[in-house]
C-alpha cells in the first residue's frame, strides 16, 4: 500500500470536462514516485471521487515547468490498485482516497476551492 507522507494541491483542472483539483502526493518511502491525484466532488457520495492517478517523474529542479511533451507524467490509474490477499483494488482506492483526504487540512482546502 501507498503511505502518504503529505498532499498540496497544485491547481484546479478538468479531466474528460470534470471540474477537479490536482493535488501532488509524496510518498514516506523513497522508494516509491511522487503522485498527482485528481479529485472531483461527489454529489453522490458527499464528499471527493479519486477521478485518476497519474506518476510523475519529473524533476522540478531540471523540469520545472509543466512539460508534457516526454514520457513523465504516466496515467497509472488502472494499474496504481491491485487486488491482493487483504484487499481488492477498489478496496485500495478508497483507502488511498481515505488517507490523502485526512492529510493535514487537505479536505478543507478542497472544499474552500470547489465551494467558491
């Protein structure tokens, strides 16, 4: 499972004409890549949907500027959430939804930024 250390939110987009915040995730294993997770209100749910996930790769000291023009932002959505002995991968999704959204002020801000 992915352990998040923090989450900002980078800016507010659409994905497929779905108004959605794109927040950067950081991981607490150096292991693991630094994720955007993009997520949408959910009327529905009454709260946030995990829209998509996407790695990222870049390096904000060489590539410091949103360049899409080489392979470092990878849509991992189908592939980030796994079935497993202990969960399934829908399971995964809402735990990883579940804990970014209890980092630190994250929902908050989110609301303040959908509400507006």
């Amino acid at each position: 499972m992915y352990s998040i250390k923090d989450a900002k939110i980078r800016r507010m987009t659409n994905v497929n004409g779905t108004p959605c915040a794109e927040v950067e995730v950081y991981p607490t294993s150096e292991s693991d890549t630094v994720v955007l997770a993009y997520l949408a209100p959910s009327a529905r749910l009454g709260g946030y949907e995990l829209v998509k996930v996407v790695r990222s790769d870049a390096s904000l000291t060489h590539d410091w500027f949103d360049n899409s023009m080489h392979n470092a932002y990878e849509d991992a959505t189908d592939v980030a959430f796994e079935n497993s002995a202990i969960a399934t991968a829908e399971e995964e999704r809402e735990q990883f939804k579940q804990q970014l959204l209890s980092i630190g002020n994250l929902s908050q801000q989110l609301n303040g930024r959908f509400n507006n």
